[in-house]
C-alpha cells in the first residue's frame, strides 16, 4: 500500500494545510449561507420562523434540552431548502426546455422539504400546545 505524501511531512506542516482546509471550508459555507439568503425568498422566510422560534423558546422558558430539539429540526427545514434551491438551480443549467424528468426531481426535492416542514409543525405542536392552551384559558 502507498503511503500518502502527507505521511512525510512535518507534523506542523499537515496541521497547518488543515487549518488552511478548515478556513476555507468555512468561507464556502458562508459564502453559500449568504447566496440561499439573497437568492430564495423561501430561505429568507426560513431565517424569520427560526428567529420567531427562538423568541418563542425563549418566552416560554424551554429547557436546554428542547431548544436543541427545536433549533436543530428547523435548521434541518433550512438545509432541505439549500438543497432544493441546488437540485432546481443546478436543473435550469442543464436545460430550461420542459423534461418531465426534471420536473420529477424538482417536485421531489420540494416534497422534502415539506415533509421536514410537517415534522417540524408537529413537534411545534408537542412543546408549544400546553403553552398555547395555557394563554388561551383552556388549560
């Protein structure tokens, strides 16, 4: 078996070509974060309900353990999305003309994020109902 070339180097040398990884990496992934916010209206809404999810965490006092939950499954509607805006974007590249093929896989990237988005409601439902029942009287 080969060794890779990286086995050679100095330990300071590998451990600065990852942090060199890292950096950019991050950038990438930034720079994506930033192009789904300016280009998906739908991603811009994402932003506002997670916002609205941490004020709604926060004002009703959830434990640690339920804002994880909660932040966590929303940024999963987050990444569905930045996925479906790839699969469409990366679609009209290949052809504008209408394929039924690419309509199939546009639709079902849209249908997971509204799967993702139907799990979300109803775990919205779990933490937040008795709050809601509660300011409503019916609790």
């Amino acid at each position: 078996m080969r060794e890779p070339a990286d086995a050679n180097r100095p330990w300071s040398a590998r451990l600065y070509t990852a942090f060199v990884h890292v950096g950019k990496a991050l950038r990438y992934s930034l720079r994506g974060l930033s192009t789904g916010a300016k280009s998906s209206l739908a991603f811009r809404q994402e932003i506002l309900v997670l916002v609205v999810l941490c004020a709604l965490l926060a004002l009703t006092g959830k434990s640690p353990g339920q804002w994880l939950l909660g932040v966590g499954c929303w940024l999963s509607v987050m990444v569905g999305e930045l996925f479906n805006t790839a699969i469409e974007e990366t679609l009209d590249l290949i052809t504008r003309d209408f394929s039924l093929g690419v309509q199939y896989a546009k639709d079902m990237a849209s249908a997971a994020v509204f799967l993702l988005v139907l799990f979300n409601v109803g775990l919205w439902l779990h933490l937040f109902g008795r709050d809601a029942l509660s300011l409503l009287g019916m609790m």
